[in-house]
C-alpha cells in the first residue's frame, strides 16, 4: 500500500477552511456536461468534509484556456451539477485568487462549499508560480488531493500549495493508489498487462517496466505495427513508427529473455482506406497487402486474448486494440471489454479510450476499478514519482 495521509486522519476539522484540489475537467456539448463521471468520483470525499463541518474551498481546471479568460471554460455549470449531486447550493467564484475570493471563503459557514472559477485562466497555474500557490495555499487551513488525473503535473494547484499547508490524499486519490500498487506490488497472479493505442512512443516506458513483472503482456492497437515492421514484416499503410524501429528490436530481444510471455496480434482487419464504409479483409500479421493498413485486431486473435484472460488473476488494460470509435473497426476493442467483464480476475482499466470504449459497450460498472487519470496511471505503471503525490505527507 501507498502509505500517504488522507483526510481521514485529519481529524476534527469543523470549521476549518479545506482546500480540495478536484478534476472537474468534465467533456461539454452545447454549453452542457455530457460525462459527469468525475465529477461523482469526487463526492465521496466532499460529502465527508461537508458532514464533517469543514468549510470547502474547490479548485480545479477545465480545457485549455492559455492563461486568458475563456467564458465557454468557465466552471459554472460544473458547479451547478455539483450543486444538483450534493443538494445544496455551490457557490461559484468568478476567480480563484484575490480579495474578493478571500473575502468569500471568509464569509463560508461550516459545511458550505466555494468553486473557484478556472484555475487555467491563470498562466501561473501550469507554470507551478510560487507567489500564485502562495495566494491559492492562503484560503485554506489544509490542502486535499482529489485530482489524479493531474498528479503527474507540478502545477500550482498540484503542488505548489503544499509548500504551505499541511497535503494529504481525498478517498478518489487513496482508492487509485492503492488499486494501481496492488496489481504492481502484490497482484493476484496471473497477472496480464493489455497495452493498447496508436503510438508505441509514448506506452515504450510502461512496456520496458512490465517486463519481468506481469505473466502476460498483450501489446495491440496501432502501435502494433512498429513492432512487425521491426520484425521484418510488411505493415503497408498501417501507422508505424519508423523512427522507434530500433527501440522495438531492442524490447523484442530484451522479451526473449524475459519471464514475460509477450503476445502481439495474430491476425489484422485491414482496410485499403480509412474510412468506415471501406471493404474490410482479414490477414495474418505475415500477410498484410501494401496498399492496405491495420484498423482492429483479428478473430484469432481475439480468441488468443480470450484464452489468456480466461484465467488470469489481474489484469490492467490501458489503451483499445482497434480504432473502436468506427463501429467497423471496434470488435476487437469490445471483445476484450466482455471478457474482462465475464472475467474473474481484478480488472483495473487505466482510464481514457479504454474507458471510453467500456461506456460504449455498458460494461463499466463490470470492472474493479477504473483510473480517472489516463496519463497518471500510465506514468505510475512506468514507476515514475508522480509530483502530486509525492508532496503529500507520509503516514
């Protein structure tokens, strides 16, 4: 286990002004949430505080903004979901430092709750400015962590606040650690790492760290190619990294004196063009055509997948098999999805378009956990110190 203090050994903290850093980066359609999963991640530990008496001041980021006042960012309607999750109403800032939120977080009674308005407006945020934690760290008697979709960025709001006032974990934050600890630490074996998506550059660093810890490492989804092409295969059109070929040699070689069975895909639907109306073949990996590119995982491959599922302990997925988003190229992205589902082993999805893909096919509430934070999780499987949990205080 992660051994971080949390808020419940904070103790009593009725009026006491608790700084709560959330991830409300919540996806809008319209001007409306379309996806409010994270929001209710979070309530957990803000319905704890609230019944605990304390007075909560909440901080969080939404898109992009650049450091400038963006209106169609601003977090009133995520305040006005929170407000409809609670039952009580949210107070919503039209900043987040300054007199007037100082003089609104003095004018909160216990259990009341304050939302800062876009940390992002501030290009001090992402730059980790100490005289913009500073101002932030002065609303609060205690800072809670409840963001890991951020915890791998030294922003002001992820760790410049813990300079100042004591940081512990929020329940969100303790729960993905101590799920993502087990499955690397004490995994109920075997334990089976799927690690999917387009680009091998970026997954490179958590594939290099499974080996010779998991039993299984299923590689798919685009990236798939770099690694036939580093074989010597044909991979025509498909997306292939050329400038990690070598890099690819150097995992396969490593793989063959590894107590890791690594598997790659059997088998490939391939499309001339990409489009979802394009006639779909499929080949072996050692027979893809020129003029064609890899768009989804094969049914033998499939069934391989299938069978080592079947009986594995633990299994963490991060990234779909196939460009799921088209319904043509999804089966084999849903496939695992269903057996992860119909599976006995603790199933801990490491967020993003695996996520996405188990809201499609209705089977999220099927899995043991699913990590709020793609980039978080990914990094903490790399065995990198992720700087937002690293400032919290020690048990």
């Amino acid at each position: 286990m992660v051994s971080k203090r949390s808020v419940r050994d904070l103790g009593d903290i009725k009026g006491k002004r608790v700084l709560v850093r959330v991830d409300f980066n919540v996806p809008m359609q319209g001007g409306e949430i379309s996806d409010d999963s994270r929001i209710r991640s979070a309530l957990p530990t803000l319905r704890d505080l609230i019944k605990k008496g304390a007075k909560l001041i909440l901080m969080s980021h939404m898109g992009r903004p650049g450091g400038e006042r963006v209106e169609s960012l601003s977090l009133a309607p995520v305040s006005q979901r929170l407000s409809e999750l609670l039952g009580q109403t949210i107070d919503q800032s039209s900043m987040c430092v300054g007199p007037e939120v100082e003089s609104s977080v003095q004018s909160l009674k216990d259990g009341q709750v304050l939302m800062l308005e876009n940390l992002r407006f501030h290009a001090e945020e992402t730059k980790n400015d100490p005289e913009f934690s500073k101002k932030l760290a002065r609303l609060g008697d205690v800072f809670v962590q409840e963001a890991f979709g951020t915890v791998h960025r030294a922003h002001a709001s992820t760790t410049g606040v813990a300079a100042y006032v004591p940081a512990v974990a929020g329940y969100l934050i303790e729960k993905e650690l101590n799920f993502l600890d087990m499955a690397i630490s004490q995994p109920i074996r075997p334990l089976v790492a799927i690690i999917g998506g387009a680009k091998v550059s970026s997954k490179f660093a958590v594939l290099k760290n499974m080996l010779g810890r998991v039993d299984t490492l299923i590689i798919g989804g685009g990236m798939t190619y770099t690694f036939l092409k580093a074989q010597g295969l044909e991979v025509g059109k498909s997306l292939c990294e050329d400038e990690k070929i070598d890099d690819a040699k150097e995992f396969l070689l490593a793989a063959k004196t590894s107590s890791t069975r690594v598997i790659l895909p059997v088998d490939h639907v391939v499309v001339p063009d990409f489009l979802a109306d394009a006639p779909m073949q499929i080949v072996g990996s050692e027979a893809i055509p020129s003029d064609h590119l890899g768009v989804d995982a094969g049914p033998d491959t499939v069934t391989l997948l299938e069978d080592v599922l079947k009986d594995a302990g633990t299994v963490l997925w991060n990234g779909p098999l196939g460009v799921f988003e088209l319904e043509p190229f999804s089966k084999g992205t849903f496939a695992i999805a269903r057996a992860l589902a119909n599976s006995k082993a603790v199933s801990i999805v490491g967020g993003g378009d695996s996520a996405a893909a188990l809201a499609k096919v209705g089977l999220s509430d099927k899995m043991s956990h699913i990590s709020t934070g793609g980039g978080a999780s990914l990094e903490f499987l790399e065995g990198r110190e992720l700087p937002g949990i690293s400032i919290l205080e020690d048990q």
